[in-house]
C-alpha cells in the first residue's frame, strides 16, 4: 500500500513539475500577454495541485493534507483574479502603463 | 543534488538582484525586488532559519514592494545624467574588492559559538520552545520593546511628512470573492502563525505582516475607505502594542525586581499576551506606514 | 560548510552590487532598493556564519528578524521624505 | 534523491521565467513573470518539504502563497492609480 502511494506520489509530484517547467517556458517564448497569461493561469492551477496531491501522497498526514489544500485554493485563486485583472486592463487600456 | 539546489538558488538571488538594480524601469526593478526577496526567503530556509525566512518573505518580499510600488509613481525618475566611465570602474573595483574581503572574512572567522550552548541551557526556563522567540521575548526582550519604539518613531515620521493616500481604484467585480476568501485566509493564518510562534518557526512579527496583508487587500480593493476616524484608530493600535509592552515591562520590575524577568512560572502567558497585542500593532503600523497619514492644516494640531 | 560557503558568497555579492549601484546610481527608488538589498546579503552573510553542525544559532536569527522589521519600517520613512522632496522640487 | 532532483526542477523552472520579467516589453508581461516565480516558490518549498521531512516547510509554503495573493493584487492595483 504505501509503495504504490509513493509511486503515485512521486509520479503526480513529476507531472507537476514538468506543467512548471513547461509553463515557465512558455511565459518565457510565447509571443503576447494574453498567450504568456494563458501558461501562467496553468501553471498556477494544475502544476500546483499537481505537485500538492503528489506531496499529499507521500506524506500521508491528514494536517499537511489541509496546509497543502490551502496553499493550492490561494494560488489559484491569485492566480486567477490577477489573470482576470491583467487581461481587463490589457483588453481596454491596450496595455497596463 | 542538494549542492547543486543551492548554488542555482545562490546564482539566482545575485542574478534577479542585479536585474532589479540594473534597469531603470520601475516595474522592472520592483518586480525583480520581490523575486529576489521570494528567492532570499528560500535560502534562509535552506540556511536553517524558517523563523526569518517567514518574516523575509511576508515583510522583505511583499509588504516593501507594496511600499516601493506606492512611491514608484510619485517619485520622478531622476535624470539620467550617467556618471563618468571612469568613476564607475573605480567603484566596480572597490565593490569588487569589498565583497571579496567580506566573503574571506565571514568565512575564515573563527567558528566557535558561543550562544547556542548558553540558550539550549535556559531554554526550559524561557516558558516557550522555540529558541528564536525565547531569545526574542525573554531574554532579549528589552531589545524588542525598543525596536517597537523604533518602529513607532518612524510612524510619527510618516505622519509629519505625510506622503499623499494610494487612491483606492475599481477593480472589477472578481476582487469581492478573491477578498472573502483571502482576508480570513490571512486573519487565519496569522493566528496559527501566533499560536504555534511558541514552539516551532512563527511568531508575532510574522503574524502582524501577514494581517497586515490582509488589510492591504480590503484598502488596494477599495472596501475599507480611509477616513481620518478609521486612520486616527489605527495610530491608537499602533501605540497599544507599545503601551502595553512598556505597562508590562514596568510590572515584572515590581513583581520580580528586575526588568522584563517574568515571574516564575508564567512566562508563557506573559509572552503571549505581550505577543497577541505585539500581532495587532505591528499590523496596524504597518498598515499605516503604507497608506500614510491625512496632512491636517496647521492650526489644527 | 560547502554549502554555506556557496551563501557567503551569494551573500557578499549581494553587497558589492548595492554597494556599486549606491554610489553610481542617481534615482532615489534604485537607492531605496539597494539599501534593501544591502541589508538582505548582511541577513545572509550573518545567517550563513551563524550556522555550524546543522544548527543555526537563534540570537543572529532574532538580530536578523529585528533588523527586518526595522528595515521597513525606515524603508517607509525613506520613501515619504523622498515624495516630499520631489513635491517640493515641483513648486 | 528522486524528491531532490525534483526540486531542483522546480527551481529551474522558477528562475526560466526570470528573462521574461527583465525583457519585458509591458509592464504585464513582467508582472506575469513575478507571479509565476511566485508559484515556483511554493512549489519549490512544497517539494523541498516532502523531501527533506519537515512539515514546517509546509507552513512556510503557505505563508508565500498569501503573500504571493497580496504582492500580485498590489501590483495590479497600484499599476492602475497612475492612469
């Protein structure tokens, strides 16, 4: 049983990373703003959920279980609002300056 | 593996730091800043110290580049009259030389510590187990009840000066959920911080920043205005953290005869208590060291 | 102590590039920052120092905590005299 | 050992996006890649956490990722005073 939780884990953990890598890439090459935030929103949704559900796996502690739930609400939902806020702006103003 | 985290962590920290030193443009440079303050936190953890890297990160990364964002756009760019070739040479020299000699200093200093011995010693009388917030609150706790002063004389620096408000803009109608959750989020957070300050990494410095977020959240969102009443409360707080501290210190010179020497057996209560009060007012300071204070005309004071 | 001798170095770098960027740079916010930045390699440097056999020494760590907040709180007095003097430039 | 690589993955792909923040060209751009070295933070944090054994590091990762929430929000916020 914990054998198979810690490949789950660690596999979940490589999938996240690897979002992350990806994302950070992509922010890095992708042509414009609203492409760039596009990798950016992933990155805060998935590769970080990712990596806290590998991280709960191999743990196996119910209070790191409710400190890593948090973490991921609150990254995604910065991640979000800002996203929202940087397109709106960028959408009616042309761009934020 | 470990090495090789920690020399991409060390070349990361120089690197974003020059980059926020070396460009002119204003987002650039503080945006680089919070990085470097994020990536700083990172390798207090990895130089075991979780307490500063909580406090580097809450106060280093977020709150001061709120502060430096707030000013970006007051402060006017400064001519960009660029001094001599010459004169920069001379100076990359002596930086150079400087940095040199520090990093040859610090690390051929003569290793034998003397304090970690003397507070494992005292730590069961401390009333608490974290050894960072025993040094802090009980053994040096005069230090911190003058760096309380220190903070509060900077307040009534900002008060006098009295830079304009940050106007509160529309943000859109994502800000109401994204503040429902944050703000109790932070108010939570900064509890548990408090609580656990006793024991293990936390405490109340930590826990007043991360409050002080969450008020920088319901101000930068437009749903606390500032009224000169509200504003005139926050100094109030402000100085409660200090009046308390100080009503405290005087206490254990009555009860125990030396100052800031806890009775014997409380010590525990009497540092969360100080620490509780310590929480709301460094929040509330900084609070206001942020959104400044209303200029009054003169007559008025 | 490998690894500490990797943060020394960070640490001092850190320094010599405020210190560099403090003498050579005009534009009050950049000397803000650098300001910060030097104080955050002084916190490294002491912390780095501070740390023998997997312990870390906890007096640094409570100066270093110290000098954080009070490096804010300067920081914000720094920056009010700073829109202050620009505001009065403007009259 | 796996758990260690990993971090160090997610350290790389905490500083890829560094260029973006120095290059630019808007200001959105160099948000968007605080943001997302934000992220990499407490991913960073998360791992080293699970790895080195020490749940503390968890507490840490949540501590950044609402300072994270509230560094973003002030720099969209306060980009917006100026217009």
């Amino acid at each position: 049983m914990t054998t198979v939780l810690q490949v789950v884990g660690l596999t979940l953990t490589t999938f996240g990373v690897s979002f992350l890598l990806i994302a950070a890439l992509g922010v890095w090459r992708l042509p414009d703003v609203l492409s760039r935030l596009h990798a950016l929103t992933k990155a805060d949704s998935a590769g970080l959920a990712l990596i806290a559900l590998g991280a709960a796996c191999l743990k196996g502690r119910p209070d790191s279980l409710l400190v890593l739930g948090l973490c991921v609400v609150l990254v995604a939902l910065s991640g979000v609002t800002i996203g929202h806020l940087i397109a709106r702006a960028h959408l009616s103003e042309g761009d934020l300056e | 593996m470990s090495l090789a985290f920690d020399i991409l962590l060390a070349f990361g920290v120089v690197f974003t730091a020059a980059a926020a030193l070396g460009t002119h443009d204003r987002v650039a440079s503080i945006a680089g800043f919070v990085v470097t303050g994020l990536l700083v936190a990172l390798s207090l953890v990895r130089l075991g110290a979780p307490d500063v890297a909580l406090a580097e990160a809450a106060i280093g990364a977020g709150l001061t580049g709120a502060l430096l964002l707030r000013s970006a756009w007051r402060l006017k760019p400064a001519e960009s009259r660029v001094s001599p070739a010459i004169d920069r040479i001379i100076v990359a020299l002596i930086a150079v030389c400087l940095s040199g000699a520090l990093a040859w200093a610090v690390y051929t200093a003569p290793g034998a510590a003397l304090y970690p011995a003397l507070v494992s010693e005292r730590l069961a009388e401390s009333g608490v187990t974290n050894p960072v917030t025993a040094v802090l609150l009980n053994f040096r706790a005069w230090d911190t009840l003058l760096e309380i002063a220190v903070l509060f004389v900077a307040l009534i620096l900002v008060r006098i000066v009295a830079p304009a408000h940050p106007q509160p803009v529309v943000l859109g109608e994502l800000m109401l959920p994204f503040a429902r959750i944050v703000v109790p989020m932070c108010a939570f957070l900064a509890g548990h911080l408090l609580w656990q300050g006793a024991s293990v990494p936390g405490g109340a410095f930590q826990a007043g920043a991360i409050l002080a977020g969450g008020l920088l959240v319901l101000m930068l969102g437009g749903f606390a205005v500032l009224t000169p009443r509200l504003l005139s409360w926050g100094m109030m707080v402000a100085l409660l953290g200090l009046a308390v501290f100080a009503v405290a210190a005087l206490s254990t010179e009555a009860l125990t005869g030396t100052l800031l020497l806890y009775p014997d057996g409380a010590a525990k209560i009497w540092i969360l208590m100080i620490e509780a009060v310590l929480t709301l007012s460094i929040a509330a300071m900084l609070c206001l060291l942020f959104c400044g204070m209303p200029r009054r005309p003169l007559n008025d004071v | 102590m490998t690894s500490e001798l990797i943060y020394i170095c960070a640490g001092s770098g850190l320094v010599g590039l405020a210190f560099y960027r403090l003498a050579t740079c005009r534009d009050m916010l950049l000397r803000v920052l650098s300001l910060n930045v030097l104080a955050v390699g002084i916190a490294i440097l002491f912390l780095a120092s501070a740390r023998n056999a997997g312990m870390t020494d906890a007096v640094p760590q409570a100066f270093i905590l110290t000098g954080i907040v009070v490096l804010v709180a300067v920081t914000a007095a720094l920056l009010a005299l700073a829109e202050q003097i620009d505001s009065q430039r403007d009259e | 050992m796996i758990l260690n690589f990993l971090a160090f993955c997610t350290l790389v792909a905490t500083l890829a996006a560094l260029p973006r923040l120095i290059i630019g060209p808007t200001a959105a751009d160099r948000i968007i890649a605080a943001q997302l070295a934000g992220t990499g933070t407490v991913a960073t944090l998360i791992v080293l956490g699970t790895a080195d054994k020490t749940p503390a590091l968890f507490d840490a990762a949540l501590v950044f990722a609402t300072l994270a929430a509230v560094s973003g929000l002030a720099f969209v916020a306060l980009q917006r005073t100026r217009l």
